[in-house]
C-alpha cells in the first residue's frame, strides 16, 4: 500500500441513501486521495475519525455530474461522481479548478483498473431516479458512454489553455489555502 498524499481537501459529500429511510444530507470532510485509497475523515487534519473509504482498484468510474444549473443545496457548487461497486459518491468541490483536479488525478489513478463503466449516469440520482434517464433501479447500466482517456486529454487540454491566459478568470482563479499536495 501506498500511504503518499496525493490530494488532500475539505469537500462536501451527499449521502449515499443505501437505505430507502435514509435522509438526504450533506456533510463537510477531509477527503484523502492515496494511491490506493480515498479515504475521508470527520473533523480536520488531525483525521482521528475515519467516515468511510473506497479501495482506488475498485472505482469504475470518476466523472463531473451535469447538473443544468440545477439548484444544489450545499455551499459547494461543483459537483463530480465516484462509482465503485455497487455506489456511487458524490461529492462537491469549492470551485470548477478544486474539482477538476480531483477528477483528473483520480482518472490517472484508475486508468489503469480492470472494471472501469461503458455507460455511466452524467446526472444525479434524486427522488427515486435518475436525472439524466429517468431510470428508477439504482444499478440501472448508464445511459451516456463513458470514455476515462477522452475526459482526461479534456481536462489537460482545458488547463493548458487556462494557464496560457485564454481561459475564464474563475479557471485562473488560485487554489483554495486547503488543498495540499505532497510528492
């Protein structure tokens, strides 16, 4: 196992609803990308209350949900979804920049993963369904291919040109004091 911080932040994750009485909420973590783990902590950068983790070898696919400027009811407005067996996490970044260097440095992780989706749900599963197809089975099969080197070769593209000054002010925007990364 490989214990080196690849990414470390606070974000927002929506509970995952395993139940059908399960309420819908929103809680504040300290979430921790290794390796082979994400792993996310109750509390701050003591991480003394481990919440919950997913095995990286595990993950099937990692992908920024389409929300169709939708309302999302948690202070952090950019959303993106981690499948894992039978899962999906989502969780939310503090800025389009945050997230998507979440998304880019988990696609490099499990690019190279035996079980990675065709299909994928690009929307929230919300009221019993989801949004994007209308699906009511939760492990309904995807409804829009899903292609991890594509977003990947996207979001590398967009960065450069962010950085060369031809991107939006928010993309330029500086990373937030509490990401970290340790090499």
């Amino acid at each position: 196992m490989n214990f080196n911080t690849i990414l470390e932040e606070i974000l927002i994750k929506r509970s995952q609803q395993r139940k059908k009485t399960s309420p819908l909420n929103y809680k504040e973590r300290l979430f921790v990308l290794t390796k082979s783990m994400l792993t996310y902590y109750e509390g701050r950068a003591e991480k003394k209350y481990r919440k919950g983790f997913i095995d990286v070898s595990k993950i099937k696919c990692v992908e920024v949900v389409k929300n169709d400027d939708g309302v999302i009811p948690c202070q952090n407005k950019y959303p993106f979804q981690v499948v894992h067996d039978a899962n999906t996490l989502y969780i939310f970044a503090p800025s389009a920049q945050s997230r998507d260097q979440w998304v880019k440095k988990l696609k490099e992780e499990i690019k190279n993963n035996n079980n990675i989706m065709i299909k994928y749900h690009p929307k929230f599963w919300a009221d019993g369904s989801y949004q994007c197809c209308r699906q009511t089975e939760k492990l309904a099969p995807g409804c829009e291919k899903y292609n991890l080197f594509e977003s990947i070769a996207v979001i590398s593209r967009y960065k450069k040109s962010t950085t060369s000054g031809t991107g939006n002010k928010e993309a330029k925007a500086s990373p937030t004091n509490s990401t970290r990364r340790r090499r």
